[in-house]
C-alpha cells in the first residue's frame, strides 16, 4: 500500500525508497484462470535496485482464506531467508520491542 501513489511514476526505485525511507521492497503479482491461482513475489533492494529473492507460487483457488495465510507464511520466510544477517537482527528486535518505526 504504501508505493500505490507511486504506480506509474516515472521516479526510478532508489528515489522511491528514499523517501519511504526503506531499504527494501516487496512487489508482487496475481494472476487467475479458472480455478488456477499463481501468486509471485520479490524483494528489490531498493537503494540498488537489484532483486534479492523472487518467489512464484501456483495454488488451486478453493480456499482463498487458507491460500492468504499460508503463502503470507512462506513468503514473510523466504524474505527473512534472503535478508542480510543485520538485517534479520533488526526485524527481531522490533518483533521482541514493538512495532519498527513508520517507514522501515
């Protein structure tokens, strides 16, 4: 939500990351046919603007509640996989301290 007022903006990701003041983005896509559900995923460092992970996950849309909660889960996973050591240690000290600050 917070890059929506930045679809179709000409400003490059390293200038949009400024000023969110994040480091990192996470953009996704959906795609349906049918019944047929494929969800993908990356995180861009925002300041290289290089990907550090991509995921692409394929599910049959029965149950689009567990569907949610269940790629959340994996995705929020692979994410902190791909983070740096640093970075992981900051993310568990707002998680053990409260909510990390607005923008991060």
């Amino acid at each position: 939500t917070s890059v929506r007022a930045y679809d179709g903006s000409n400003k490059s990701l390293p200038q949009i990351t400024d000023e969110l003041g994040a480091d990192v983005i996470v953009e996704g896509a959906l795609v349906r046919v049918g019944d047929q559900l494929r969800v993908s995923v990356q995180l861009i460092d925002g300041t290289r603007d290089h990907h550090l992970w991509t995921g692409t996950y394929d599910r049959v849309l029965n149950d689009i509640l567990s569907i949610e909660r269940e790629l959340s889960a994996e995705i929020a996973g692979q994410i902190r996989a791909a983070l740096l050591p640093i970075e992981q240690a900051r993310i568990r000290s707002y998680e053990t301290v409260g909510d990390p600050p607005s923008g991060n």
